[in-house]
C-alpha cells in the first residue's frame, strides 16, 4: 500500500528523495574523495623515505640579537653537515645541498625555469632517487668543481623531449654544464616536484651559481639525514640539535638558527589536517541530510491532509491507530532509503569519476556508506513520526465528512 501510494505519485516522490540522494551522495563522495588524496599523498612522502629528517638554515642574527630574515646569510654549513655524519650515531647517511629557485636553463632554442640543487654523493641513497639514464656525478666531479648535471625527468622532458641527453651541454646562468645522466621519475610532493630540478655537485654550485655567503664554510641551505628506521628519527634529532647548539655557540634562552623536520612528523601532521577537512566538509554536506527530512516531513504532512477521507474510512473499517501511524510511516523510511541508495551509487559514481581525473586511489569506505544508509533511515523516521501521528490521530466520523 505504501509502495503504490508513493508511485500514484512519481514526480512528487522523486522531488522528496532529491535532498537524500545529493546530502547521502555528498558524504559517500567527499568521504571517498578525502580518503584518496590523504593515501596518495601519503603513498608520495614515503616514498622519499620515512626514516629521513630535514635540517634547514634559519635565520641569521646580528650582534644585537636581531633577527636579519630566513636567506640574509646561510646559518648552516658542509663542515656541519660532515660532523653530524661522524658523530650523530643513529645516522646512516648525510647529504647536504644548496638550492637555487627558478633558474633559466638552456639548451639551443628551448630554455625552462627550474630550481638547481648542488648536492653530494650522498644525496641518492638518502633522498631515494636514482638515475634512470646515465650516472650521478662522482667524487672527483665534487673534488674539482666540474660542471657537470644531473636533469630531473620532468626538466629532460620540457628540453629534450624523448632524446638521450647524456653528453649534451645545456647553459645554467651563462655558464655551461654536461649533462652526464637522468633522474627517475618520483612526482611531486605538495609545492615541491622532485622532476623539475637539476642538479650539480655542490662544489661547483657554491663556486659558479651562488658563492659562499655562509659566515665560515661552506654555505648550504640544509642537510638531509637518513637513519635505519623512524624510529630512530626522535634520537637523531635530540643529538643533531645538540650538536648544532654547540658548534654555533647557542645557549639558552636563545632560539635555534635552524628548523628540524622529519618525514613523519609532515606525514602525521597532514593526516590530522586531511581528516579535519574532510570531516568539516562531509558536515557542511550533512546540511543537505536535514533539508531532505524537513522536506519529507513536509510531503508527508501534506500527504495525511490530502488523504484525509481514505484515513477516515480505512479507520471505520476497523484499521487500528498504530496500523495507520505504520503505513505514514512506512511511506516516509521508503521515500528516505530509496532516495539514500540512489545517493550512494551515485557518490560511488563521482568518487571513481574523481578518483580517474585526478590519479588518486579509489577508496570507498564502508563505514561511510553503512552511515549514509543508516542517516537515511533515522532521517526518514523522524520525518516520517510527526505526520503518521496525526494520521492515527484523526477521528474517523470527522476524516469522512471532510472535503
């Protein structure tokens, strides 16, 4: 009886279901949606290593204890990052490197703008990237300054399309390099794409591109660490800041003129930030949960007026109060579980269509869909109590006599 009542008519009942499907669809969608970005960015930083930690330079301070700004003169040095490779004992690689930002690099009539980083030998093991084609360059390349480069895959790609660039010269700054091998392919992660780099030894950087703007040594803009495990992180950097206080005469209260940061810390900090969003934004799609019960609430009030005279002469046949408040009742949950299994297969439906667009993982959480169907039933329940009460409250002489 329900089910016939409800397709007398079409047009109104499927009005009623649309706040169910958008508001049950949006949640199973942006659920799925944030699930995806969060793994796959996830996937990106570990791939660079779960067990690496990040020292970078701060800023540096002048007699007064003023802070001259982050890049005014380098805090950090090679010789620091070479005594942290003999004397922090979890630390099973060091690698230090000097960056330059949005350099025009040159090859005939092609030219693009990439950062440069000068680096050592010890920055593939570390930072988990190897070359695809060629080699990386060796110790005599950094005992001698040569001027030789490294190409991210994304920067061989704007330069030499799909040609061997091994043994051509491309122009940094003037000045020209050999290109002696490719990186592999590794994507970006947030703001920092690891194929649009190039990179040199760190010798030649510091000589040729920047100069030796550090106050003694070797100017670098940081240092990366690798130790065996993640585990080990929070002692390589208890002993690294340790030491770093020492060698730059920092004793308390002064601040540290360098930032420590590892791998998992950005991991743990971008899950928290990715499941807030997500949750806030699954809430504001929520709104659209009640908009579809008000709305079911409101046909069905409708409804009861209008079938006033077939309450009225179902109760004089003998129909119970509770009999009518369960057909009301019924009508409203059909309405809200139909509209909220529609809403799922088409959030289902959005997710795969975003998951393809974007190149994320298609993740559909089970717990978002039993929750959206379990929403859309408790919705139509309560949608549905208010009128089938008045339903089983009309006096069935009164129902008749009414037009």
């Amino acid at each position: 009886m329900a089910v016939d009542s409800l397709l007398s008519n079409r047009l109104r009942t499927g009005l009623t279901m649309l706040g169910m499907i958008i508001g049950i669809g949006s949640v199973v969608a942006i659920t799925s949606i944030g699930q995806g970005v969060q793994k796959s960015t996830e996937k990106q930083i570990q791939a660079l290593g779960t067990n690496v930690m990040m020292v970078m330079a701060g800023a540096s301070k002048t007699q007064a204890g003023i802070s001259q700004g982050i890049g005014s003169s380098s805090t950090l040095t090679w010789e620091d990052a070479e005594v942290i490779a003999e004397q922090v004992t979890v630390a099973k690689a060091v690698t230090a490197y000097l960056q330059k930002p949005s350099v025009q690099v040159i090859y005939g009539d092609e030219n693009v703008s990439t950062t440069i980083i000068g680096t050592d030998l010890n920055y593939s093991e570390v930072k988990n990237i190897y070359p695809e084609f060629g080699l990386f360059f060796t110790q005599a390349d950094l005992d001698s300054a040569r001027s030789v480069a490294v190409l991210g895959a994304k920067v061989r790609d704007q330069l030499f399309g799909n040609r061997d660039p091994v043994g051509e010269v491309i122009r940094i700054q003037q000045k020209s390099y050999q290109v002696i091998g490719v990186m592999e392919a590794k994507g970006a992660v947030g703001s920092q794409d690891q194929d649009d780099m190039v990179y040199i030894p760190l010798t030649n950087m510091s000589l040729q591109l920047v100069g030796n703007n550090a106050l003694s040594g070797t100017a670098i803009t940081g240092l990366w660490l690798l130790t065996d495990s993640s585990e080990e992180l929070d002692t390589a950097q208890f002993q690294v800041t340790n030491l770093l206080r020492l060698r730059h005469n920092i004793y308390p209260p002064d601040d540290d003129d360098f930032n420590i940061t590892n791998q998992v810390d950005i991991i743990n900090t971008f899950n928290t930030v990715m499941s807030t969003l997500t949750l806030m934004v699954s809430a504001v799609a929520g709104i659209s949960l009640v908009v579809g019960g008000i709305g079911i609430a409101n046909i069905m009030l409708v409804t009861v007026v209008e079938r006033t005279k077939e309450v009225g002469l179902r109760k004089a046949l003998g129909a119970t109060n509770q009999t009518v408040q369960s057909q009301f009742l019924i009508e409203a949950v059909l309405v809200s579980t139909v509209g909220g299994s529609i809403g799922i297969g088409g959030g289902i439906v959005l997710a795969a269509a975003a998951a393809t667009a974007f190149q994320i993982p298609l993740i559909i959480s089970v717990q978002s869909i039993v929750a959206g169907f379990s929403l859309s039933i408790a919705v139509g329940l309560a949608a549905g109590v208010v009128p089938a009460q008045n339903a089983a409250r009309l006096d069935p002489i009164v129902a008749l006599r009414s037009e």
